[in-house]
C-alpha cells in the first residue's frame, strides 16, 4: 500500500513509518521540521520510502503528495494547549485549516482513504465515562481546533473512507524523543533530579504507548471502511495524574514525589475514556502498559541515548518559540488560509 504520512518527522510519525515498512508498506513522509531542533530526515526516518520538505499549508505540495497515494495520513500540527496559545492564527492554520486542504487533495487525486490525528482532548471535562458518541466538550484552541476539523472532514469525505484517531496522551520511545507530555516528563525530571513535581493532581487522564498508536494506525489502514471515529488507547490505561506521578515513582528507584497544592494555571482536561469501539474492532489493541513505556524512556535516558532530558529539543514548546522568533514558522495569512479561518471564527462563542 502506497502510504503518506503529513508530519511524519515527528514522535508519533517516527514510529509508525518504522511499522508501516516493516510490514512492507511504501511510505511517504511529508514534514516542514517545524522545529528548530537540527532534525536529520536520514536519521530519523531510515526506512521511509520517500522524504518531502514541504509546508503542509501549501495545496500544491499537498497534491503532489496524495497523487498515486492508496491513503493519506494527516498527523501534523501543533500539539497541546500551550503551543496553541502561543498564536492562535497558527494554530488554526495547523490544526484546522491543513488537514482540511490535506483532504481536499486527497480527494481531488481519488485517494480512498484520509486518516486524521485527533486527540481525547476534543472530550475536555466530564463527570463518567465518555465514550466516540459523547458530544465534545473543548476547553481551548487545541481541542476547538481538533473538534472543527474532525467535523469539517466528514462532510467534505462523503463517499470516501475517512478514519478518525483520537488518541490518548501518548508515552513512550521515539527516534524523534518528545519528552514534554505527562509520562516522559515525569521520568525525565525523576532521572534528572530524583523528584517528580506534583501540583493536585486528580485529574483523569488516559495514556497510549507511542508503538500501540502505530499498530493500531497500520490495522486501520488496511481495513477502511465508511466514516470511522476510535478512541485510541485500553480501558485499563486510564489514569489520575497523581497515579501516572506513582507509576513512575516506582519504574525509577530513589525517586520521591514532591507533593504541593494544585496550581491555577492547572490543566482543567479531566475524563475517564472508553477504549471498547477500538478492542471490538481490532481485539488486543494497545497491550503496553504505562510502568512499560516509563521503563523504556528511562532506560534511555540512563544508557545516554537520550542526551541532557532538559534539552530545548524534546519540548515542542521551547522549540515552536524558537521557530516563531526566528521566523522559521509563522501565521501565512494565505488565501486558502483565511477562507478557512472564517469556519473557526464562525464557531459559536459557545461551542468553542
Ligand atoms: N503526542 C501526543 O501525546 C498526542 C496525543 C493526542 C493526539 N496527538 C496528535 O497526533 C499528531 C502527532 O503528534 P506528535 O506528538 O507526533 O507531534 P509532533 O510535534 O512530534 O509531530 C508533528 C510533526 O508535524 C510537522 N508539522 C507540523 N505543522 C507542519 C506544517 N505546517 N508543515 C510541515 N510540517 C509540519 C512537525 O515538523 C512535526 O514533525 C498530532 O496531530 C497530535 O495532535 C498527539
């Protein structure tokens, strides 16, 4: 199968093009490096078939990519609140207006197939367990970004496969390390400095390995069908932060927890979530466990293969203010761009 991955440089992207030709699928990858991080294609992406430079806002790449695809993966775009705070128009363009030009291409050159990269993100805060059917809740631009996307998809794939991936907040080993999410972070600072801060900490969050999101996006791929949405994660990977801060505390020997009152600015996201549409349909999905993918960064980080955990460079965040200050990304305020910034400011007040 002819595959391509739109932001395929990145931690997830990384991961699943390593799978993806392990099973003997061409893949494409399509990335910008948005970040300024001194990323090396050749050594992140050793098995991809192809490599592109390309923006993924520019339609004419975006044609070009899909010409001949079997599927097209979008899994760009900024990721998590903080950096979509940092410029909300870039984060429209990245977030919304891309995958919508993406899928545009797509379907022009007749590809039967478009996966978007959503988040559980999109179901904000909620009292029990939710659920693909549960109405979204988005508490910030990620999410509103990622909820206006996913519904514009499906009225512009009618006729088309079109497969929806809300992942979990993912954790775990890549080539292209991030180690700005909840589970890495924590095992960094626990290796770092023997301590892992706690601010509350009941919120509810659940978790996926970075590999289970490759296998279950190769098993999508080779069984489309119809208008798809999965939750992607397992029922028993779901977690308090305070629960992921004692996984680690016990995968890091010596490590203490420094417990402190919850701040402010806390992140308000708290969901249990339902992985039951995901293991109906693909049984034995996502089988690694949060104390395995902790385990695995942190005997990368103990063996050197990661350098300095505090580096700029595994933190999205440090790096899209880098990339921002030196112009290497920016807002492009395009024709394209502003037809479908008019779908998000259109968004009622009260539904963003
Ligand atoms: N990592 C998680 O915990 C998580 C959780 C839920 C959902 N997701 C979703 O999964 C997808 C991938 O996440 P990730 O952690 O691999 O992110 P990442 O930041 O590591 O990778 C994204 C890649 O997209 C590229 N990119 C972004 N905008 C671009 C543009 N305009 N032009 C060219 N390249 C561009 C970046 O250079 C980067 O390599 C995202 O859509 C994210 O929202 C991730």
């Amino acid at each position: 199968m002819r595959i391509v991955l739109l932001g395929g440089a990145g931690y997830l992207g990384t991961v699943a093009t390593r799978h993806l030709t392990d099973l003997g699928h061409h893949v494409t990858v399509v990335d910008g490096l948005i970040y300024q991080r001194g990323d090396n294609p050749a050594r992140l992406l050793p098995t991809a078939s192809a490599f592109v430079n390309a923006d993924l806002r520019d339609p004419d790449a975006l044609r070009r990519a899909a010409t001949g695809a079997d599927a097209v993966v979008h899994l760009g775009g900024l990721v998590g609140e903080p950096a979509c705070v940092l410029d909300e128009t870039l984060a429209v363009e990245l977030n919304y207006a891309s995958p919508v030009l993406a899928a545009e291409a797509a379907r022009a050159a007749g590809v039967e197939h478009y996966v978007f990269f959503s988040s559980c993100s999109v179901y904000g805060s909620h009292q029990g367990t939710v659920d693909e059917d549960t109405a979204p809740n988005p508490l910030g631009i990620y999410a509103r970004t990622k909820v206006l996307a996913e519904r514009t998809l499906a009225g512009l794939m009618d006729g088309h496969a079109l497969s929806v991936l809300r992942l979990a907040t993912v954790h775990g080993r890549s080539p292209r390390q991030r180690l700005d999410s909840v589970a890495n972070r924590m095992t960094a600072q626990a290796i770092a400095t023997g301590r892992i801060p706690l601010n509350g900490g009941g919120q509810r969050r659940p978790l996926v390995h970075v590999g289970d999101v490759a296998g279950v996006l190769a098993q999508v791929l080779t069984t489309p069908g119809g208008h798809r949405i999965f939750n992607v994660g397992a029922d028993r990977e779901n977690y308090t932060i305070a629960e992921i801060a004692r996984t680690v505390e016990k995968a890091v020997p010596g490590t203490r927890i420094d417990a402190g009152p919850e701040r402010d600015e806390a992140d308000a996201r708290d969901y249990r979530t339902s992985f039951a549409r995901l293991a109906a349909t693909f049984p034995g999905a996502c089988p690694t466990t949060l104390a395995q993918g902790v385990r695995e960064v942190a005997n990368a980080v103990e063996a050197k293969e990661l350098d300095d955990p505090d580096l700029p460079e595994y933190d999205n965040l440090v790096g899209l203010k880098n990339s921002l200050a030196d112009g290497r990304i920016r807002a492009l305020r395009s024709e394209d761009c502003t037809r479908l910034h008019a779908d998000y400011a259109n968004v009622p007040r009260s539904e963003r």
